[in-house]
C-alpha cells in the first residue's frame, strides 16, 4: 500500500478541520480555537498509530478505522427516541442523567436533580463562552495531545462534550451518570465528545460514562474525559462498556490530583468490536490516593486494549491496581500498566497486578506490567498472571455433586467478584453482577 493511500485518512481530518473552522466563524477568535489548532498540527505530525508504534503494537486502529469508515463523509446528528434510550438506563440509579446523541448533548432528554449550588452541567461549547477562566485554566492542561494522536484528534475537534464543576466543600450525593449513544441506525456514525470535570477542594462526587449503539452499522467514538480532582477531593469514576460488536471506541480518562486526593476508576468491559482504553493519573500532591480497578470479560472476536499510567510525582502518595480478564473464542485481551515514582516521591506505596484466564486456544492476551522507579523509600510491586481455569478446583466442585457447568460459572464468577466488590455504588454493582453473571451462563 502506497503511503498516498496510507495518509489518506489522516488528510480527511485535516479538510474536516478546515470545513470546523469555517462553521465557527467568530468562535475562532476564542482561546480555546488556538489550541485546536495547535492539536491538528500534533496531529499531522504525529498521523494515526499503526503497529511500529510501540504504545499501539498488538492494537493497530489505524488500519481498521481505514477499512470500516469513510471520514469524508458528515456523520449524522442522529436521533434516538426516549423509550429506547429508558430501556438502556440503569435501573435503580438515582442520578444525575445526562443523554449524548452522536457526541452531543441533549438537553431535552437529560435530567438533572441535584441543586444547582452543588454543581454546574453544561455542553462544553456553552461553557467555552460562559466560563472562558475555567476553561482556559484546565482545558487540555493535562491531556497531552502533542504525544497521542487520538488525543490530538479529540482536541482539534472539540466542540461538544460536557463541562461538570464542583465547586469547594460540595457533596454531590447523586451519581453523575452520562450515557452516550451512537446513533448507527441509517449509516455509519462517528464522534469525538470531550468532557471536563472539575471536583473542587474538599468536594466529593462520582462520574459514570456508559456508552451504546443503536442500529446495525458501525460506530467509532473517539473521546476524552479530563479529571481535576482538587485538594482534599474524592472523585469516583465508572466506565461500562457493554457495547454491540460493530462498535469502535477509544477514550482517554486524563486524572490530575492535588493534595490529600482521592480517586478511584471502574473500567468494565464485555463487549465491542474494537477498544482502546486510556487511563492516566498524575498523582500531583503529597498524600494522594488513586485506585484503578479493571474487568474484561470478551467473546466472539472482541479486541479490547487496557493502557494505564500512574505517575507518582510527590511524596508520601498510594496506588492500587487491578486488572482481571475472561477470554473465550476469538478473543484478544491486551494490558499495559505504567507505573512511575520520581526521585521526589519518597514514601510511595504503589501496588499493580493483572490476572487473566484463557478459555479457548484462540484466544490471546498480551500483559505488560511496567514499573519504573527513581526514589529510593519506596515499596512498590507489580505482577502478571495468566492460565486456564483452576483443574483441581473445578474437580472438588464435581466430586460436591456440581455439574462441570455449573462448575465453570462459579469459578468464572468468583475470579470476576475480586473486581466487582468493590464497587461502591449498590444499582450499579446488582446491574454489574446480572449482566457479568448472564453472559457467563451463557458463553461460558
């Protein structure tokens, strides 16, 4: 394949991106338009990963967003009724609900029950002309387009996304749930949202990104979520994928933590056709807290990519890890967690560990822990495990009168509740454990 025809994709954003300028008129004269445009350029200098890039080895995106979408094309605003959108709400979760429709905020079918003194919610292209010191103080401070493409691409063309700030010494006792739904029901569909959230001092909230598609085509989503967890915060923060398989998505979390933080991330994932997940935290304070928890569970020929980094920059600041993955058929899992201690972070206590189970020989998994340490007062650890399902332990239930079915979902489950448990939110978790617990009876 030329490099005429290998660059073509990336030349489609580039005349996007002119076509973005044009429709923004005077909103180009917005500070927030000269970091766009510093973002298209890290972009054309950087093109979309293939499989020589080192951080997208085993996850060459490039190649299968080339072959399933045209970008020439406009995606569709896209339209999803209210019933159908009800049907795919959580059941039980009292929350804040916030409806995005091909990346765009709707503000008709959200709703918003807190009061407005614990919070403000906005489309982010409101906000960038309503709150302009916000925004130019946090927006893309910590995503850094200028080494990841995606993340360059979500820059160049942010428009709509959320805008959620906290303001100090709130409690939001309501979850903050944001759903995003691809419409794919006339043609293919693709967006970029970009989101930023700002937890003030001594404040407490808790985020939740749900994503679907409806209709049979494909959809790529392509989104961004900035995380400011201020002194003595604590944020939590849930991402459920449970996708359709024609389903393509990459998403950057981007967390910064100041002082005496807390914050703890959920990823789960069952189901999509291709998937790249991002999660980044800069534990910027002395005596942060950060927790990253993760579970996978893929079939059929799911391809799901987990990146984590945890950056430890001052002292006395702890981190948990940990990532567990069920892989059947086709399947192919791939995990790589980061975890840096610079000189200055003495006292640090960081912990990593990946465990995944392979349940047919098709299946893959490709684990990468990595620790990298300058300081010298620390105690850190990580590890990597990966096998089939315990024989001997799968023999004792039989011999207890349990069939060899049945024996295989207890232990599945069991290996999976490590992660749920510690779910904090109770709708959410009981939801967790029907959907974790069908497919394991069902697929496994």
């Amino acid at each position: 394949m030329s490099e005429v025809i290998k660059d073509a994709i990336e030349q489609e954003f580039t005349t996007n991106f002119e076509a973005l300028e044009k429709r923004l008129n005077g909103a180009s004269a917005l500070p927030i338009h000269q970091v766009r445009k510093k973002a298209i350029n890290a972009f054309q200098e950087l093109g979309l990963p293939t499989a020589r890039n080192e951080e997208y080895k085993y996850t060459d995106l490039k190649k299968a967003l080339q072959k399933t979408f045209d970008f020439k094309a406009p995606s569709p605003q896209g339209k999803i009724n209210r019933e159908t959108i009800e049907e795919c709400l959580i059941p039980g979760l009292d929350a804040n609900i916030l409806i995005f429709i091909n990346g765009v905020f709707s503000n008709e079918l959200s709703t918003i029950i807190s009061p407005e003194d614990q919070l403000t919610i906005k489309d982010l292209e409101a906000a960038t002309m309503e709150d302009k010191e916000l925004i130019d103080n946090y927006f893309a401070q910590y995503a850094n387009y200028e080494h990841d493409a995606f993340i360059a691409l979500n820059t160049a063309f942010t428009e709509h996304g959320s805008f959620i700030h906290i303001p100090d010494n709130k409690l939001v006792e309501k979850p903050i749930a944001l759903y995003f739904f691809n419409d794919a029901q006339a043609g293919k569909s693709y967006n970029q949202p970009r989101n930023l959230f700002i937890v003030g001092k001594s404040s407490q909230a808790t985020f939740l990104e749900v994503f679907y598609t409806v209709g049979k085509h494909e959809s790529f989503t392509n989104i961004v979520s900035e995380i400011v967890v201020n002194e003595n915060a604590n944020a939590e923060y849930y991402k459920i994928q449970n996708n359709r398989d024609t389903a393509f998505h990459v998403g950057t979390t981007q967390v910064w933590q100041a002082r005496n933080s807390q914050f703890s991330a959920y990823t789960f994932t069952l189901n999509g056709a291709m998937i790249r997940n991002n999660l980044n935290i800069a534990s910027d304070g002395e005596g942060c807290e950060s927790h990253m928890y993760g579970l996978y569970l893929l079939h059929g020929k799911t391809h799901v990519d987990n990146h984590t980094e945890i950056d430890h920059i001052k002292p006395n600041s702890f981190s948990n890890e940990l990532y567990k993955g069920i892989m059947e058929d086709q399947s192919h899992g791939v995990f790589n967690g980061k975890v840096y201690v610079r000189q200055a972070a003495q006292k640090t206590n960081a912990f990593q560990s990946n465990k995944n189970i392979l349940l047919s020989d098709q299946a893959t998994i490709n684990s990468k822990p990595q620790l990298e340490i300058w300081a010298d007062d620390v105690k850190c650890s990580h590890g990597c495990t990966t096998g089939q399902l315990d024989e001997e332990a799968l023999f004792y239930l039989q011999s207890r009168g349990v069939s060899k079915e049945r024996a295989r979902v207890l232990l599945l489950y069991a290996f999976a509740v490590e992660v749920l448990e510690n779910v904090k939110l109770e709708p959410l978790k009981a939801y967790l454990e029907d959907l974790i617990s069908e497919r394991l009876h069902k697929d496994f």
